[in-house]
C-alpha cells in the first residue's frame, strides 16, 4: 500500500479483538514509522468491544511511503479497569 505524502489511510488490523467490560486499551505509532513521517490518530480500545481495529494512519512528510501489508505499524496497550463499565 502506498500512502501518499500528507495524506490518511484508514486500516482494518487482520485481528479480531474481544474484550470485557474490565479491559480497555491504547494504540501507539511504532518508532520506525514515526522517524519515517508516519503517525496514526491516537484512539483507544474501549471496554466490552468486539470486532476488528480500524486505525487512520497520517503520512507527515513530504515524500510517499510503502508500507507492506501485513507489517506491524501499531502496539497496543491492554489496561485492567478496577471498576467494570
């Protein structure tokens, strides 16, 4: 896939995540990619969600970007919430 220079991609992850209504979670750029120009929007995971993760990634520099399917562009972070939602 090729983002564009200051140009958006949203991206479905390949994953499915479930998770009750005591996880919740944050995604976090990958260093490799934010050195390169590319960020994501940050968005969290919210508890009791259920499907795929939809990410929008943002291409900051001036110059086009490859990124090969299936690479890793995202960590996510999973929290323990002591009071379920």
């Amino acid at each position: 896939m090729i983002l564009n220079s200051n140009d958006t991609a949203l991206i479905y992850t390949k994953e499915s995540i479930y998770v009750s209504n005591r996880i919740g979670g944050t995604y976090h750029s990958k260093v490799g990619l934010v050195s390169s120009g590319l960020g994501h929007i940050g968005t969290t995971l919210d508890p009791k969600f259920f499907g795929q993760s939809l990410i929008a990634i943002h291409n900051h520099s001036e110059k086009d970007y490859k990124l090969e399917i299936g690479s890793e562009f995202v960590t996510i972070v999973f929290y323990y919430l002591a009071t379920a939602l």
